[in-house]
C-alpha cells in the first residue's frame, strides 16, 4: 500500500500546488524522477483545477509506457471506469484523486480508483 499511498500524495500536492500558484495555469502535466524502494522510477502526473472554485482533480501515473503517456491529456474529466481501461496494463500503478481544499480538513482529499499491477485497489480514505 506504500506505493499507493506516494501516489496518493504526489497527486494531492499536484492540485494543492498549482491552486497556489500565482500564475492561475489551470493544468497539470508533470514528469518526474520517483524514487520507489530505491527503484528509480517516471512518475506522470495528469490533471486540472478549477481558480474559481478552489478544486482539482490529478493522475498519478508510475512508470506510463509511451502510448500512454500520450493519450492521457491534462484538463479531461476521466471517469475512473474509462481510466482504469486505457491505463491498466500500461502502467506499474496510478491513482486518480480530487482534492477540496475548501471543505473541512477531513473531507478535502478523495480518492476515486487506484490501481496497481492491473488490479483495483479498495482503499479507505
């Protein structure tokens, strides 16, 4: 769950990040070094926000393939359904989340799929 968890947290500071910043862009694509257990590692992240409602939702994507990297495109709403068929096997994992910052402290971070090795992971958050 570790991993899953990284991920979680990448994709969270993502939409916090580009909310606070001043130049009010409104998408996120991202490639990062990821350093997992000492596996080095690509970390994709995909996604949009919302200035004027203070929202966002983010991909994180570990390790994409190169068909994938190149169909997942920043400011689309994937439903989880339609992200968990393009994604799956094209990936070591990802997460997708959606993150409130307006709402009470416990209620501003959701989770709606992650996925590792193809497989759907339930998750408590």
């Amino acid at each position: 769950m570790e991993m899953i968890d990284k991920l979680v947290e990448s994709a969270e500071r993502a939409v916090r990040n580009t909310l606070s910043s001043p130049s009010k862009i409104d998408s996120i694509l991202e490639f990062q070094d990821f350093d997992f257990s000492g596996m080095k590692s690509i970390l994709m992240l995909v996604g949009y926000v919302c200035h004027e409602v203070e929202d966002g939702v983010c991909i994180a994507v570990l390790n994409p393939d190169a068909d994938l990297r190149g169909k997942l495109k920043p400011n689309v709403g994937y439903m989880p359904p339609t992200l968990k068929k393009i994604a799956s096997q094209k990936c070591d994992a990802f997460v997708q989340v959606r993150v409130e910052p307006y709402k009470s402290k416990r209620n501003q971070l959701y989770v709606l799929i992650a996925v590792k090795g193809g497989k759907s992971i339930p998750l408590t958050r």
